[in-house]
C-alpha cells in the first residue's frame, strides 16, 4: 500500500501522531534555546547557571520518564493524552510567569518531561502498537511531526519575539496547547478507528507476556540494542550544542551553520517517509546496525574537510539518520517484545537517552578544558558510532547469516573428507 492511500485509510490517527510529535517541539532544546537570552537577563544566569538548571531539570524528568511511561500501556490513551498535554501547557504558563531561577527550573522539568519525553513517546508508541505491517509507515508519517518543528518554529518565534515579550510568547504558546492541539487529538482520537491488522514480517512474540521493568533489565537484548540508540541522542546533543564554537573553528560564520539546519530538517523529512517502507519490507531489526552509517560519514566529512559545504553534508548526512532512527527505533521495539509492550521498553529508552543528552554537553566542555580539539571529538564521535552499531548486530539477522556465511566458506587448511 502506497502512502497516499494508506494515509486516506488512516488519515486520522495518522494526523494524531504527526501532531503529538509536532508539539514534542516545546520541549526541545532548540525551542527552549531560543528564549536563553531572556532568561539569562531576567533571571541574572550566564551559560555555566542555565547549563546547570537545564541540565537538572533534564535528568529529573530523565528518571520520571520509566514509571510515567509505562502508563500509556495501562491507561486509557484519552485521559493519557489530556494529561500529557495538560502537563506541557501548565509547564509553558509556568514558565512564562516565573519569578525566580527556581520556579523557571521546575518549568523546564514540565517541558522536558512532557514535552521532549512523554508527547513524543505518545506519537511513537501508538503508532508502533497500533500497526502491525505497516508499522514502518506509520512511524515515518508521524515522525514528519519533529522536522516540522524544527523547520517551522524556529523561523515563527524569532518573529513572535520582535513584536510579543517573552513572557507572553510563553503563555501564548500555553493557549494553544490547551486551545487547540489537545482538542484537536481528541477529536482526531475519536474519529479514528482502529486499524485492521496487517500480517508481519516476524514472528510474533509468543503469547506476548507483560512485561515488567525488572525482567527488561535482566534481557541481554536490551544491553546489546541500548549502545546504538544511545550514539545519536548522545553524539549529536555534544555537537548541537557546541556548533558554533565548531564554526568558528573551521573559520565560518555562524548565520552559515544555522542554514545548514535546513539541509537537516529536509532530509530527515523525506528519510523519515522513505525509512517506512523499508522497514515494512525488511523490518527494522535488519536497519538496526546500519542507520547510523550517513551520520558517521557526515560527520567523517566534517572532520576532514574546512570547506563551508561540509556543514551542509554533515547536515544531510544527519538528517538521513536521524528520520531513518524515528521510524526504526519504536519499530525494533514492537518486532523485539511485542506491540502492547512498546510503552513500557520506549518508556525506560527514552529516560536512557535523555540522561545520556544531560551528559554529552557536560563530558564534552570537560574534554576541551582538558586540552582536546574539536577534531578528537569528531574521531571520537564517529568510533562511538561505529561500536554502536557492531554491538547490536547479535540481535539482528544479520547475525546468523553472517555466521552462516563464514562457516560455509573454505578456510585454507580444511579438509572435507578424512584421507
């Protein structure tokens, strides 16, 4: 089924994943980042005092992340729906009306955990459980939600921002989230009938056990899969943040590293379309170790090259990865512990992932203080990836026909029949 009709069969429920991964957008480092001038004139913090409530706030919604997560596999996904969006708005009022460095730390809590954690944890693992075959297509349509922000939003508010004090950009946004985004899901919510099951690529996970976290934590799967979701969110939050600094060490103008952005949020848009079919055809356990190629070779062209068009290869590269990785990653979740588990496995992930963003930034300014270069950070960068994704091939196909293949083969020295 193409994506014109399948997206007309499901236009729906469809729409209510592009637009919770929209609204992910709120909580995003690159929205937040923003208003950092704000805050740091209202509140009296350089980069070092922000660094350090953001990253507080961070890990906090880091480690409420499994046990909040989990839910969406026990409740009605209408009252989880209304609270996570509940949550984001209450956090972007709170915000907005902050007296204090304290109170505006607790609203980046509410806008990390609702925002960058649980809304798009909502897109994603609806749109893993409720699909079967065409899951992959699913993940790629409602991934669209993430490139829209980041191409969208950006542009908006530094135009909302010449014209509207911060503080009511803040509550404006506020408004809308509870105005008219979480009317809009629910109604979405109840006009969308549940899909009819497709047949798989796998084998279903027999009898499909609830799973809890403790027997998560004891399955030598999640340890070998966990390194290659890790590498980017870890990878690319150290490199984000400091991209400036990159620039100028390449001798470019900061206006010509955030245009590469647009190279980035292009390609992630059509790699998150594109990545949807593929994993339908291969499943996803199959892309697991092979996604995160592009990033390594872009990031390859960034260390090698002092061209101002290696940061739009790098870019692109990146985008590749990151829209493949948005349809992948849930998919390998509902083909490793089945459909109706996706919530609780994305739930104690995607804390995972977080923490690792919290870290980055902090490891990275360390190393430089330390004495490495931006170049060691890259070579670094690209062997993480690259171990990564070796790790994780154990639990793929990959494995077994790899091991078929060399043990077919005839090593110099074999006999194959007694003399």
């Amino acid at each position: 089924m193409g994506y014109f009709r399948f997206f007309s069969a499901h236009r729906a429920l469809l729409t209510f994943g592009l637009l919770t991964a929209l609204s992910t957008s709120f909580g995003q480092t690159f929205f937040i980042s923003l208003f950092l001038p704000h805050f740091s004139e209202s509140f009296g913090l350089d980069k070092a005092g922000f660094g350090a409530i953001f990253g507080l706030a961070t890990l906090g919604s880091a480690l409420c992340l499994p046990r909040f997560g989990a839910l969406i596999d026990r409740l009605d996904l209408r009252r989880y729906t209304i609270g996570t969006f509940a949550g984001l708005a209450i956090a972007c009022a709170l915000a907005g009306l902050a007296p204090h460095a304290a109170v505006l730390c607790l609203a980046l809590f509410g806008l990390r955990l609702f925002g960058q954690g649980l809304l798009g944890h909502v897109s994603q693992t609806v749109m893993a459980r409720e699909f079967g075959g065409n899951r992959g297509k699913a993940l790629g349509v409602a991934g669209l939600g993430y490139p829209m922000g980041e191409a969208l939003l950006p542009l908006i508010f530094a135009l909302v921002l010449t014209w509207m004090p911060w503080r009511m950009a803040w509550v404006a946004v506020a408004a809308v989230i509870a105005g008219v985004l979480l009317p809009a899901v629910l109604r979405l919510l109840e006009n969308a009938p549940k899909p009819d099951p497709e047949p798989e690529l796998i084998a279903p996970v027999a009898d499909e056990p609830v799973l809890s976290g403790e027997s998560l934590w004891r399955d030598r799967r999640f340890y070998l899969v966990m390194p290659v979701f890790l590498a980017m969110p870890f990878v690319l939050t150290g490199l984000f943040l400091f991209q400036m600094p990159l620039a100028e060490s390449k001798g470019w103008r900061p206006e010509w590293m955030a245009a590469a952005f647009t190279a980035f949020a292009v390609t992630r848009a059509f790699c998150s379309l594109g990545a949807g079919p593929l994993v339908d055809r291969l499943t996803a356990l199959r892309l697991l170790p092979l996604f995160l190629i592009p990033l390594m070779v872009g990031i390859g062209v960034m260390a090698a090259s002092r061209s101002p068009w290696a940061a739009f290869v790098y870019m692109a590269l990146t985008g590749v990865s990151a829209g493949i990785a948005s349809t992948v990653i849930s998919a390998v979740w509902a083909e490793m512990y089945g459909p109706s588990n996706v919530g609780t496995v994305r739930s104690v992930a995607v804390a995972l992932a977080v923490m690792s963003t919290a870290l980055s930034p902090a490891l990275m300014g360390w190393l430089f203080q330390a004495g490495f270069n931006f170049h060691d950070m890259l070579t670094a960068s690209i062997w993480i990836i690259a171990v990564s994704s070796l790790i994780a091939l154990p639990v793929t196909p990959w494995y077994d026909e790899i091991r078929g293949f060399l043990a077919s083969l005839s090593w110099p020295g074999r006999t194959g029949e007694a003399g």
